[in-house]
C-alpha cells in the first residue's frame, strides 16, 4: 500500500532543518559536481514556473562508485532524467563498498536588481528498499533528501525524506510526499533546488547488503515575486 504524507508550511527550511547537512544523509549528496547554466529570472513581477513541464530539470546528475573486497563482489549505478525520473542501485556481496547517488532538480538565477521570495513546492513518488544478511550492522543506508542552496552557501537547506539502516531491519518504503517552502533569493544570485537519492554498502567480509530508490513523478511548481523591502533600524 502506498503511504502518502505532505508536509507545507513557509520558511519550513530556513526555521527547522538549516545546517542539517549530515543528519539524515551524506553530505556528497548535497553537493553538485557540476553546476548547469540556471534559468534566468530577468524580470521581478510575480511569474510561476512548472518543471518539468515548461521545461526539463537541468541538474540531472548520477555518480556511482564500487570497491568490492579481495574475495568480494560489488555493484553500483545510477541515473537521473530530465523528464523528472532517477534510480540508484547498489549491492555489495562476500565484503566492499558501493555507492550510488542521483541528483534532479533545477537551477535558477535571479538575473533583477531586487530581492526575490521564491515559493516552491515539490512533489515526488519514489519506492526504496535496504536488506542485508544481519541486522545488527549498518551494512546498507538509504536516503532521498531534498535540498536548496545557492550559489555562495556553505550549507544547504535540507528535507529529510528517507533515512533508514539495515541496523533498523529490512524495508521496502513506497511513498508520495509533497513539500513547500518559502526563501529569499539574492539579487545576482542563483538558486539551486534538487532531490537526492543516495545507496550506500559498506560491509565487511562475508556480509552481503544492498539497496535500491526508484524515483518518479518529481515535479516542482516555483511561484517569484519581489521580497519585501528589509525595515531599517527603528522602523515599527
């Protein structure tokens, strides 16, 4: 049965879940390797931007390593499309490691001379699974996590939509979720807003482990105005 959970409210990063990095997920996965040329936001009248359906997602990246002991197997891979789909998979038998990792979303720069509040909603459906052939080590870890950040910011805004360890048991988790925020986007600024899925194996010799999310659906609707101009000190 799938479990469906929505989670809304503004300012929902910047109040609960800033500098969260690490909890919840691996930092590698809040961080880009490559930065893909953003959509300009040249004008600072209110506009709404659908993605993927005015057009694709362009961050649209999926790394993978593997690194199976002497006497080991190990498996791993990943893909992300622009269309609003990825999967990452990775197993690992008889000791070694194995990543893999996704990242979709888009870029957005804020090309005006103002100050702009973006409202973004973001809605995904993804099905993940985590097994291995003990459950008192944390052989196998799979996480989605949403993040923003911009193009100077050290720490990312981060949603923890999936954080589970074969320590914990094995799991299969088919979920829809549905999240929106609200932030401030700089003048002169890019924005960058994505989903990341990441399967992590590292077992020791004779443990078998693996992992698997399926993303699909990923949608995220971008609502620009103009943010309202900052109070000087001693205004009421």
């Amino acid at each position: 049965m799938r479990k469906t959970s929505t989670i809304v409210g503004p300012f929902l990063f910047a109040t609960l879940l800033a500098g969260a990095v690490g909890c919840g997920g691996s930092g590698a996965a809040a961080t880009l390797s490559a930065r893909p040329v953003p959509l300009e936001l040249t004008r600072p009248e209110p506009q709404t931007i659908r993605l993927p359906a005015d057009k694709p997602f362009s961050i649209t990246l999926a790394p993978s390593t593997r690194s199976p002991e002497l006497t080991g197997r190990a498996s791993a891979r990943s893909k992300a499309d622009k269309h609003g789909t990825a999967d990452a998979t990775a197993e690992v038998e008889d000791g070694g490691k194995a990543s893999a990792t996704f990242q979709l979303g888009h870029a957005l720069a804020n090309d005006t001379e103002r100050m702009l509040d973006l409202e973004v909603s973001v809605k995904a459906h993804y099905v993940c699974s985590v097994s291995a052939d003990t459950n008192d080590l944390p052989l196998a870890t799979i996480h989605v996590n949403l993040y923003m950040r911009d193009d100077r910011s050290r720490t990312p805004l981060q949603f923890v939509m999936v954080n589970h360890g074969s320590d914990r048991g094995t799991a299969k988790i088919d979920d829809s979720r549905r999240v929106s925020f609200t932030t401030t986007l700089g003048a002169g600024r890019t924005a960058y807003i994505f989903v990341a899925g990441e399967v992590r194996i590292e077992a020791e010799g004779g443990h078998t482990a693996g992992g698997s999310i399926a993303l699909d659906g990923l949608e995220m609707e971008i609502k620009t105005r103009p943010a309202p101009p900052a109070k000087a000190t001693g205004d009421g």
